[in-house]
C-alpha cells in the first residue's frame, strides 16, 4: 500500500489476530547466507519490506540468482537462492544501493570486504549520515582495503580488496550488525576471528551459520569463527517480534483489547520487550511453543491492561532497542515515570528516535526530558492528539499510529509511508484488528 500522511482516531475496540510479516533480522541473513553457500535453498515467509528487497537487489548484483515467488495465502514471499559459493561473487557493473538498510550495508560490508574486485555501498540520505567506520575500522585491521566519505566514517564505502586475516576484537558497542558483518568475513579470512562484545545482542547469524556448517563458538560476551565453507540450508523465516511489538503496546494501552500475534519469533535475544512490558503490568500469554529452523516461535496475546513506569537500562537495551520508540507509548499511557538509559544507539538509528519520539510526545502533551542517553517520560495515562513527523523511519511512522489509537483525539502522521521499510501491511493490519484510517 502506498501511503503517505494518514490520521489515525481511537475506535471502540481492538480485537483480532495479526500476523506481521517475516523477520527482518532473519530474512536478511538468510539471503545473504545461501546467496555465498554451496547449493540451492529455499526461504520461506523472506519479509516484504523493502529493506530485505534491498538485500536482493544488491545479492542480485553480484551476479546472485534468486527467484521471488509470492507467498501462498497473503504470507511472506517464498525465495530460491542458487548460492555461488563463499568466492562466486562476480564484480558489479554499477555502484550497490542498499536504500534504507543498515543491515544490508553492514553485513554485505563483511561480504564484500577483501574480494579480487572493487565494489561501491551506498545507500539513501538517512543511510549516507549513519556511522560506518564502526565496520570499516576493524575491517582494515583484517586486512581489507576500503576506503569512505569523511576519512573513512560514512557511506559511500568503497571496497578496494585486500587479503583477510582473522583478528581478535574488542567491539566498542553492541551491535549485531557489527558483528555479523565481522563474522561473515572471519569465514574468508584465514586463521580465527574472536569478537568480545560489550553486552549481548541478537544471535540470529550465529545460529544460522551454524546450522549451514560453520564452526561458531559462544562463550559468555564472547563469539569465534573460524574460515569455512556454507552448506545451502531451506530456511522458514518466523513473524517479526519487532513488528508484533506495535500490536503488544496498542493491546496494552487501548481500553477495551485483545490481540492475538500468531507466528512470531521468540529468541531471547529479541524479546526484551515482552519482558519490559509484563513488568509494566502488560498481560502477554505465549501459546504453541515451538522450534523453527533453530529459532524458537510462538503465538502471543495480548490485552487492555493497567500500565506502570519502568526503568530500561542496561543489559537488556540492545535487546529490545528497536522496540524503544513504540515502548514509549506504553510509557506516556503508564501511571508514572518511565527511565530510558543506556541508549544512545538511537541517535544513529534510520532517524535519531529519541529526538524524534521526544518531540512528538511532548506535542502530544506528555512531559518529557531527553538525555544524551534515552529520556524520562512522565506518564500520566494520557495522550492528546497531534500531527507528528515519521521522518521517513518506519518505527517513528508505526509508533505514532499506534498513539492514534489511544489519544484524545486524532494523530496525523506525516511520512506514513515509511512503514513500507519493514511492514508493508502494516495500515491493513491496523485495519484488521479495528483501527480506522482518515
Ligand atoms: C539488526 C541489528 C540492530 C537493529 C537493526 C537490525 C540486525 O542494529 O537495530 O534494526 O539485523 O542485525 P545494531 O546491531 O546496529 O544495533
């Protein structure tokens, strides 16, 4: 759906079953995983935002054939990958554009680093300002020969080649982008690659590389990865916890609701948000517990609850750190204050979420104080309405819908269309469980 400023209104009540689209996390590993593995996958539920359709593109112009098919019954698409091997990668004729997507640029960073040719990344204005000497810096260390705007902080990122050798690294911030694209050449570099991360964040490429044959070894904050080989692996890509998380909140907030999120990815290297939710006082059943392709899913409902302030500090921030623009909604609706530390990440994020959360809240009449690190938001049980700005970040975007459905009165989002990045159906949806759009 193309949208692009819609009005969102409190509606009597929520009710139904939302199933969001794939991982976006997974789907793009799983891409770009058995686009360098040997054989042909298949990939099902692979995400329809166009974040993952910008891995294709890109996959697609290193010479990668992947043939889309649509989903049966409105699911995800269905991919085939004809890997090319972890040295099939043919030089591109053009320059690659991973539109809005860090995770494509990061992780086709570890990627490309270190091939027989050169190859330019580079990508939207919101992907041209986002700081990527955070994989350039330990990518030379390996060896590898790039260079990049602004000495060697920011996209365009050209990669020159070079030869990989693995190395030992202390990362400075706890990004799995970081360390999935460190891993990634780890498995072309020779000897071993061992990364000390600062605290734990998503482990979806550890599983997978494990499960395609590479030999990956956690020890606490630690991960090794020793040069290997990919056997291509059919992957079944479950719901995205961070799309769920708007149904969560708008379930948690709204008066009279209950929603059901069926499908929905469970690692606990994601789900930061259901627990910052329950201690909030959000009731969340988890139902048909299971395993899928080595992620655990699982359905989710929930309901109108009564909300209190937390803090979110710490640990657990790069668990949930995508889900912080939406948390606080359920902060603005809580009884009290809500402490967001330890976040600075979001400052470099598709737009910098706490400036702009922050000024959309306190336009909507909730007390609000920024520091560098997170904010402290008053709740008070209330929002009022308010024209609030996506820019062009699809959690902003969603984040703002979901006050709509809660707020005194109407909430226009102006940039709606952002949402298309990760949730495509995400205004049909909306639709589904109630909502209405103006
Ligand atoms: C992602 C990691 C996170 C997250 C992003 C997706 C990933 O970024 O914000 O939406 O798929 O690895 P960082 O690792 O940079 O924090």
């Amino acid at each position: 759906m193309v949208v692009k400023n819609v009005t969102v209104s409190r509606p009597r009540r929520l009710r139904g079953t939302v199933t969001p689209p794939g991982d976006k996390s997974i789907s793009h590993r799983s891409s770009m995983f058995n686009a360098v593995a040997n054989g042909v996958a298949r990939v099902t539920n692979y995400s329809t935002g166009q974040d993952c359709a910008s891995t294709l593109r890109i996959l697609r112009g290193l010479g990668v054939r992947i043939d889309v098919a649509p989903g049966k019954g409105g699911g995800g698409d269905t991919l085939t990958v004809y890997g090319v091997g972890m040295h099939g990668f043919r030089e591109p004729d053009d320059i690659l554009d991973a539109g809005n997507s860090g995770t494509t640029t990061r992780l086709m960073s570890g990627l490309l680093a270190g091939r027989p040719f050169q190859v330019v990344v580079t990508g939207d204005a919101s992907i041209r300002s986002r700081p990527m000497g955070r994989v350039i810096e330990p990518l030379r260390k390996m060896g590898a020969n790039i260079s990049a705007r602004m000495n060697g902080t920011l996209a365009p990122i050209v990669f020159h080649g070079g030869v990989l050798r693995g190395i030992e690294y202390d990362m400075p911030v706890a990004s799995a982008q970081v360390k999935s694209c460190l891993m990634l050449a780890g498995l072309r570099a020779s000897g071993r690659t061992l990364l000390r991360q600062p605290a734990l964040s998503r482990d979806h490429t550890e599983r997978m590389l494990t499960a395609m044959g590479a030999r990956v070894v956690t020890d606490g904050l630690t991960v090794a990865v020793e040069p290997a080989e990919l056997t291509a692996t059919d992957i079944e890509v479950p719901g995205d916890v961070s799309s769920a998380a708007f149904w969560l909140v708008a379930a948690a907030v709204h008066p009279d609701a209950e929603i059901t999120l069926s499908n929905i990815g469970l690692n606990p290297s994601r789900t930061g948000v259901l627990q910052v939710l329950r201690d909030m006082g959000t009731d969340i059943q988890v139902r048909k517990e299971r395993m899928v392709a080595g992620e655990p899913v699982g359905d989710l409902v929930a309901r109108s609850s009564r909300l209190r302030g937390v803090e979110i500090a710490g640990d657990i921030v790069p668990i949930l750190i995508d889900e912080i623009p939406v948390l606080s909604v359920a902060a603005a609706m809580a009884d009290g204050d809500t402490v967001i530390r330890d976040a600075a990440e979001l400052r470099v994020k598709e737009t910098d979420r706490i400036s702009a959360t922050a000024t959309w809240l306190a336009a909507a009449g909730v007390k609000v104080e920024e520091a560098r690190d997170g904010m402290t938001i008053h709740g008070a049980g209330r929002l009022g309405g308010v024209a609030g700005q996506s820019y062009d970040d699809h959690r902003i975007a969603m984040s703002l819908a979901i006050a709509g459905l809660v707020s005194d009165g109407p909430v226009r989002i102006e940039g709606a269309g952002a949402a298309d990045i990760s949730y495509p159906t995400f205004w049909r949806d909306l639709e589904l469980i109630g909502g209405s759009l103006g």
